[in-house]
C-alpha cells in the first residue's frame, strides 16, 4: 500500500492551484504528478478539504463477528481443540466455512494464546493481562 502526501504539501498544492495557477504548474513547481495535483484539487472542491481519504479495511467487521461467542465458549470448554476440528464444528453448527488460519487470528486477536505442553500436545489459554 502507498503512503500519503503530506498535509502541509496537500494545502500548499492546494493553495497554488487556488491562487490561479493551472494543476500542471503547481504539479512542476512542487515536484509532483499532474495526476496527483488534478485528483487533489478535484478532492478539495468536493469534500473542502486537501487531507487523505482513510486507507485500509475499516475495523470490526468479519464473518466471524456475529460467532464470536461460540468460538470463545467452544474453545474454553475444550482448551486442546484444534482449529480444523473448530472449522469443521462451526461448519456443523452454523453453516459457516471459516479457514483454520482464520479462526487461530480471531482466538489471538480475543486473547487466546496457544500453549505446548511437554508430551507434545498443545492447548488454547486466555493470556493474562
């Protein structure tokens, strides 16, 4: 993913054009794309502003949201409960096909972390915080 322009740079393009220069010149004049300098302006007038749109996913959505209980009950009521095992139950139960790389990010990212025991086998434990 590419980074943004500054803000400063943003306003100042942004300025130039306004001031009665054309996108080509403010694009020469500050070292920047044509491209960059059209789309910015055309961003200004619309929204009033030069600053960046927000970039990325945004945050809290996924299918496996609205399960979220059930996977967390699931797994503290059998802590040595592997995650194709967890997939195939959540595929059982609701009807959900879910990768076992997914279901291991959504356990970490609600505090589960995996544990290996001496004899080989692991198991699934809240961290403490």
């Amino acid at each position: 993913m590419g980074h943004c322009y500054s803000l400063d740079l943003r306003v100042r393009v942004a300025a130039f054009v306004e001031a009665g220069h054309s996108c080509g010149a403010a694009a020469q004049h500050f070292d920047v794309s044509e491209s960059f300098a059209t789309k910015l302006v055309r961003r200004t007038r619309s929204t009033g502003s030069p600053a960046p749109a927000r970039q990325g996913r945004p945050p809290g959505g996924g299918k496996l949201v609205p399960y979220g209980a059930f996977l967390i009950q699931t797994v503290e009521a059998r802590p040595a409960i592997t995650m194709p095992e967890l997939a195939a139950r959540l595929l059982d139960e609701h009807g959900i096909v879910a990768a076992p790389a997914m279901l291991s990010r959504f356990l970490c990212r609600h505090g589960f972390s995996y544990k290996k025991s001496p004899d080989g086998s692991g198991m699934r434990a809240r961290r403490c915080a």
